[in-house]
C-alpha cells in the first residue's frame, strides 16, 4: 500500500529526504568557480542537470540553509562564470572531500591536490583529472522559497565550451563505458554505470 505525503504537513527536511531518495539516480555537477579576490573553490551538486541544447544550458541548485549561502553561488553570482566537471569513479573520492564545509578561503583544489587547470574562455578553474569539463556563462540565478532549512537558488548557465578526453569519444558521441560517470542515490548512497542496457524507441 502507497502512503501519501501533502509537503505542507510535513518538515521541509522530511521531504528533502523522499525526493532524494526518489529522483536518483542523479547527476553530479562538480562546480568550479573562483572568488572576486580570486580564491579558487570547487564542490559537488546533484540538483544537476543538462536541461537544453540551443543553447546549450545547465543548471543545479544550491541550498539556502536558513538563509547561509554557499560559496559557489557568492562566487558566481559576481563573477558570473563557471565551470562544471563530470564527476566519475576515478575522481569520486576526491569529489567527496570537496564537499566539505570549508571557509570560503579555502582553495578546494589546494585541498584535494587536484590540478586546477583555468578555463578557456572563462576566468573559472577546471579540474584536469576530469574526463570532461564545461566552460559556462551564468544565464539566471532563480531564488526558490524564500527562508527555511532547505530553501535553494537554482542557477542556470549557458555552456560555451566544451572538453572531452579523446579516449572517450566517438564521433560526438561519449562511450558510457569508458566514461565511468558515477550517479548520486539518496544520502551517502552512490552507483557506478556498468550495468547499461538498450532500449529502441518506437517509431
Ligand atoms: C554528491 C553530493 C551532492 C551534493 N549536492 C548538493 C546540491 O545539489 N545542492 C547543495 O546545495 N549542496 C549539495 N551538496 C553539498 C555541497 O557540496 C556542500 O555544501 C559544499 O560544501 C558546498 O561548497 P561551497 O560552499 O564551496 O559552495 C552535495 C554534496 C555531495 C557530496
């Protein structure tokens, strides 16, 4: 038997849980951006996507806890570029420890050790080790809620460029096999993509 939830009657919190235990698996957006003073900063978002083609668009989403901001979206919101790196299992680990709650003087690729290496046409860094990196213009910033535990800003960013590792492509097509994306589950829970199959769509 199903249970149903109405989200006005319960904590803000308590829904969070459920749609990211329900939407999965996710996408991980490994958000590069840099400060106006200049300090390089790097972190993982899974309210992520790939929404449009012309032009090319993203988006993620970053949470408002209580009204903190994240330094990604201060970073962004002035200087209005960033970067996102596809996130796969050799850079997993890594990923993870850039999550962390680190002030916003922190360096991320310091940190991790990671190669920043700058974008192309943006002035935002890039992590070498990834297998792809896009290169984007933020679009809009869209406030969803206004306060709560949970409140978010959706940024959205037209890509301007894109790198992708040569061993991984075909034509323009990206081999899913030799890319090893890693998807976000709910919580702490992650999952490899090995286990592909097919499906023909009808005419
Ligand atoms: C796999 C993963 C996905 C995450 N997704 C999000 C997300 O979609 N939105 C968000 O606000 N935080 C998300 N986080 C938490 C941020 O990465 C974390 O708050 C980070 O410290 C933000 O860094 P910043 O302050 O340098 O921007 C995620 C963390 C992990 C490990």
């Amino acid at each position: 038997m199903k249970q149903s939830f109405d989200p006005a009657n319960h904590d803000d919190v308590d829904i969070y849980e459920l749609l990211i235990g329900l939407i999965v698996p996710r996408p991980i957006g490994w958000i590069g951006s840099m400060s106006r003073e200049g300090v390089r900063n790097l972190a993982p978002f899974s309210f992520f996507n790939a929404v449009a083609a012309s032009p090319p668009t993203v988006l993620f989403s970053t949470i408002r806890a209580g009204g903190a901001r994240k330094d990604t979206l201060t970073n962004i919101e002035e200087t209005g570029v960033f970067t996102v790196n596809v996130v796969t299992e050799e850079t997993v680990d890594a990923m993870n420890l850039t999550a962390g709650r680190y002030a916003p003087s922190v360096d991320e690729f310091e940190l991790t050790g990671l190669a920043g290496v700058p974008g192309t046409v943006v002035d935002a860094p890039m992590v070498g080790e990834a297998k792809s990196n896009l290169e984007c213009r933020l679009s809009q910033v869209v406030p969803i809620g206004t306060d709560g535990p949970v409140a978010a800003s959706v940024v959205i960013g037209e890509v301007v460029r894109v790198h992708v590792d040569g061993a991984i492509l075909d034509g323009m097509r990206i081999d899913q096999e030799s890319l090893r994306a890693v998807g976000r589950m709910g919580g702490a829970t992650y999952t490899r993509t090995h286990d592909l199959f097919s499906l023909d769509r009808p005419s």
